[in-house]
C-alpha cells in the first residue's frame, strides 16, 4: 500500500528522521511506537504529504508522491488525518465532518447522508447541530476521526489519537479504530507511545528511536524479541544481562555472568558473547523453604531490593548478585509477604529468556 | 460661558429639527468613510492573508513597516496624496483633488496599513492545527485560506471597525484632498475646524454631537462583537452550552 524507502527528514542541520525503510500493507493496523519527540509525528506527516522529505521516496499504492503539488493534493484526498490535538473548526459539528467532501465538491444531498451516517460510525447521531468547540475532548476526537473517515479514506493515519484523553474515552476510539479496520477495511497508522495501545491495536509495529526505526515486526518479535538494548528498555525490558556462552547442549546453553549463571535456550555456541534479556513478567517469586519443585530450570537466590507499586502490579528488584525485576500482582505479593530486605528466590524458564548475540557488546567486556 | 450654553442650545436645535446642512455633511461623512473602509477591506483581507500565508524575504521587516504605518500622520498621507493627485501632479490626470472619490481614496492609503495589520494578526490568532486539518482533508491552497479566513471573522471584522473609526474622524486627508468645499467635499471633522475658526461654535458643538454619536455606534458594535468572541471562547474552554 505504501512503500518508504531511503527517507530523510532534516530540520535545518538536524536530522529528525534518517534511513527510514518501511511497507505498510494493505488492510493492516499498523502502529509506529517510540519515545515522544522521537520523530512519529513527522513520519506520519510525509506520509500524508502535509511535508516534503528531505530525500528519499514514498510510494503509494505504487504511485510517487515527490511530483508536483496538484498529484500530492490527489493522492492526499486518498488519505485521512487525526491530529493528536483535534482542532475543531468554530462551527456545527455537522459542518465540521463535510468539510472533506464539499472541499472534493460532493453535492449537498450526498454530503447530508454521508454525514449521518459517518457521525452514527463514530456514535455521535444526533450531534449535527451542535456546535463543535462545545464537545469534550473525547467527542472532538471522534468528529475528527469523523471528519477523515467521511471521504471513505484507504489509509487513516492518527497521531497519538488518546494522548490527552481519559481511559473510558481511549477505549471508544480504540473500539472505533479497531471497527474501522474490520468493517471498512481500511488501512490504519497509527502513532503512539502507549506501548499498552500499541500492543491492543496493532497488526505490525515499528519501533522509532531517535529518528530511526529500530525495529520493524511482530508484537511477539517486538515485545520477546527486541532489536537491541534501546528497543528493549522501551518495550518494557528492565533485565538486560551479559554474559559469555560456556556450554551449548542441543540448544540448551548455559551462560556465566559476573555472579551467576543461567540456563537459557539459543543456538549461540560456546565463547560467545550474548545479552540475555528478561521480561519482568517471565520471572516467578518464591519463598525458599526448600520444599517446591519447579520446571524453571534457573533458580536465583537473592535479596529484594526495591518494590515499586504500578497499578495492580508490584514491580519487584531483587539482587541475586545481579539485579532482576519481576512483575507480580499486588495480592501475590501480599501473600508471599514480600519486604525490602527479604530473602527470596527468582525463577525464569529457560525458553522465556530472549538471547540475543550483541556485536556491541564485544567492545564492552 | 455663556458661548458654550448658547453653542449646546444651538446644537440641539440644529439635530432636533433636522438641519438639512448637517444631515448632508454627516451622510457626506459617513459614505466617503464608509466607502473608504470598504474598499480598504476588500484590499487588505487578500493582502493580508497573502502576507500571512507566504513564506517571502522580508516579511518580518514588511510587518513592522506596516504596523509603524498604524501611526502615519494624517496631514503626511495628506500631503503625499496632494503631491500626487495636483493638477501637475504624476496622478493628476484623474482630477481627483477636491473631490469625494479623493479623500475615499487619500481615507483608504490612510488605514490600508492598519486592516492589513489587523488581518495579519487575526489569521496568526487560528489555531496552526487549523490549517493542517484543512490540507489533510484534502482542501486545496485556496480553499483553506478560505476557511481560516472565515474562522477568524470576528477578529477581522472588528478589525474593520476600527479602521472605520480612524477614517472617520481623521480630519488632515479631508482637508487637505478634499478641500473642505461647502455641499461637496465639507465633512464633520473639516467643518467642526471651520466653524470653530469662524466662532460658530453651535454648529460645531452640533457636528461633534453627531461625531461622537457615530464614535458610540462603533463601540457598541464592538463590545457586541467581542462579547460574542469570549462568548464562544467561553464554551472552548467547558462554559456553558447553547
């Protein structure tokens, strides 16, 4: 559907988006996620030609968008846009989401349908008359999305869509996206720094850092098998281990660290160097009275070091001669008694840990 | 004392019982200023919004230029416009001195500057979201100049009230290009000078009367159209519905 290739993007000398290489398919919902300020917007932004690239190509639908200003608006009238902020114009709602097609030069009774029943899409019927400025940031968000689905648009780009709104609000126009998607089959990109929203919405992510898509794939490739210690840390990653392959068994390799060893699964072979990364929810708490058996072939002594309340999770440092976070509910935690101080045991399956030979690492050790 | 108790009595009589001179230099007044506000309109809105809207070499320099030409003497656009439009003048061809259509033309040369201005700092006032929303739906570059222009309707329009305000009670241009001839060119503001500097100061008192009545429309036309601005940015920001 859009095919980027080679994108760059200065602003003045500095360089906001560099090498960006990326295929949205047709049909998908696809999310770019990555730190604010990391160069989503501007993506987004030369995707709907509003920006020019300062070299590099995008295609759509195999067309070239660097022509002349009448094929851009042309190719611009295939796409939608939802800005992070809506701005309403200080006019009827109704008015607001026809403005699409009287600007294609639709005839009013065309326009009157298609603009109820894009207001029944997005659940605000019975919204024509009144007057947009005086809707919560919520409804705004939906006469905007409204407003860019109304033309019947291939692609829907939004822009952090429910960054400034509340959770009961995010979740209908999560709802909406999603419908939209289905019924309509309409391609969706989608920016945000929620990973949690990325997670819940989106076919494909790409991962940007720094004005570079880090990482192009999967949820699983991206939330088990992070690109890097960058796309890691962001994904949610706390454990991030180094260490050197001792001993590799059909798969099944041991790998020492400073303090301590794990057993991890990975076709690296001996002497290498590997990062070993840990998602938090992967490692299981026990208390140690000797008595429990367990598959999880690592097994770490340690001292708790910190616990951090995060809704109805507590995240969990522990100190088995190496730092580990694990995140357990609120009531596991009240059950096992957990406190600053105690002595406890962290297990993670061998299959749960993400190996990953990193060629920075080399230089480091 | 006594001369300003006569001078009010006098006004008084002169407004109540329609005087038919100064009905014709208050309706003369109002429609060359009228005229002049018009036409400075229809100049300055695309002016300004081509000002606005192009990224050119200059254009901070061209704004400060025009905001200095807010204050520009009267009698110096006056005496400019005098120069020009003399029978021996480049302009002079015209015969537009000592005429209607000169001092609409020397009013316009005189508030042209602050419409633009206005214009210019009521588009910069709409949200920049505005006009990406308008480009993303697909607008072209003239279809959304439009729209932004309607949104910032209020702000031009008492931007246009305010020039009214200076044309109309300017008195150098009048003077100078009109010439200040009695059922022609003679406007409030020239005749106030005039009869104040023959001692008829009933007549003047009358003309400032009418002046200053026409100085309180304007406010009033303003305040409503403010109101009506804070009214919907009331309801922006969560006030009450309609």
């Amino acid at each position: 559907m859009i095919r980027i290739s080679g994108l760059l993007r200065k602003a003045g000398e500095q360089k906001i988006l560099e090498d960006i290489n990326l295929e949205i398919r047709r049909g998908e919902i696809f999310t770019l996620i990555g730190p604010s300020g990391s160069g989503k917007t501007t993506l987004l932004r030369l995707i709907d030609l509003l920006d020019r690239p300062t070299s590099g190509q995008i295609l759509f639908d195999g067309q070239d968008t660097t022509g002349a200003e009448k094929e851009r608006l042309s190719i611009r009238r295939r796409m939608g846009m939802v800005f992070q902020k809506p701005a309403v114009l200080n006019t009827t709602v109704a008015e607001n989401v026809a403005f699409g097609l009287k600007f294609r030069g639709a005839d009013p009774a065309q326009i009157a349908q298609r603009v109820t029943s894009t207001l029944e899409l997005v659940g605000l019927s019975g919204f024509e008359q009144r007057r947009a400025v005086t809707l919560s940031g919520g409804e705004m968000q939906r006469v905007a999305i409204a407003r860019a689905m109304v033309t019947d648009p291939e692609v829907l780009l939004l822009d952090e869509p429910t960054a400034n709104l509340d959770p009961v609000s995010s979740e209908i126009i999560e709802d909406l996206l999603i419908r939209i998607n289905n019924d309509l089959r309409t391609t969706i990109i989608l920016a945000t720094h929620d990973m949690i929203q990325g997670q819940r919405l989106a076919h494909r992510m790409g991962v940007i850092m720094n004005g570079r898509l880090a990482q192009v794939g999967t949820l699983h490739d991206i939330f088990y098998q992070p690109d890097g210690k960058e796309v890691a840390r962001f994904v949610g990653i706390d454990t991030i281990l180094k260490g050197v392959v001792q001993s590799n068994e059909r798969g099944l390799a041991t790998v020492a660290l400073d303090n301590a060893s794990f057993e991890v699964v990975t076709p690296c072979p001996p002497g290498k160097i590997v990062a070993l990364y840990i998602r938090p929810e992967e490692v299981t708490i026990s208390i140690p009275d000797g008595a429990k058996k367990t598959s999880a072939r690592n097994q770490l002594v340690g001292t708790i070091t910190k616990l951090v309340l995060l809704g109805p999770f507590i995240r969990v440092t522990i100190d088995c001669g190496t730092p580990i976070t694990a995140l357990i509910t609120t009531r596991s935690c009240g059950e096992l008694g957990l406190f600053v101080g105690m002595t406890v045991i962290a297990s993670v399956k061998a299959s749960a840990i993400h190996v990953r030979a990193d060629p920075a690492l080399r230089s480091i050790q | 004392m006594d001369e300003i108790v006569t001078g009010i009595t006098q006004a008084f009589n002169l407004i109540v019982t329609l005087n038919p001179e100064v009905l014709h230099i208050a309706a003369l007044s109002v429609y060359i200023s009228l005229a002049a506000t018009i036409l400075a309109a229809c100049i300055s809105i695309p002016l300004g919004g081509l000002i606005h809207f192009r990224e050119f070499h200059g254009k901070q320099t061209l704004k400060v230029i025009i905001q200095t030409l807010y204050s520009v003497p009267t009698v110096v656009v006056g005496l400019l416009l005098y120069l020009l439009l003399s029978r021996s003048g480049p302009l002079g061809f015209f015969g537009l001195l000592f005429t209607p259509e000169g001092m609409i033309l020397g009013q316009m040369v005189l508030i042209i500057p602050i419409t633009t201005g206005l214009v210019i700092s009521a588009l910069s006032g709409v949200d920049r979201n505005i006009s990406d929303t308008l480009v993303s739906l697909g607008a072209t570059e003239f279809q959304s100049i439009v729209q932004i222009v309607k949104e910032a309707r209020l702000a031009i329009l008492s931007a246009v009230i305010l020039a009214f305000g200076r044309a109309i009670s300017e008195v150098g241009v009048a003077m100078m290009i009109g010439g200040n001839i009695a059922g022609q060119t003679r406007v409030l503001t020239t005749a106030i000078a005039l009869q104040t500097g023959m001692g008829d100061f009933g007549f003047s008192i009358a003309l400032g009367i009418i002046l200053l009545a026409i100085a309180l429309v304007i406010v009033v036309a303003m305040n409503l159209i403010t109101s009506g601005l804070s009214a919907e940015y009331q309801q922006v920001m969560g006030g009450p519905r309609s």
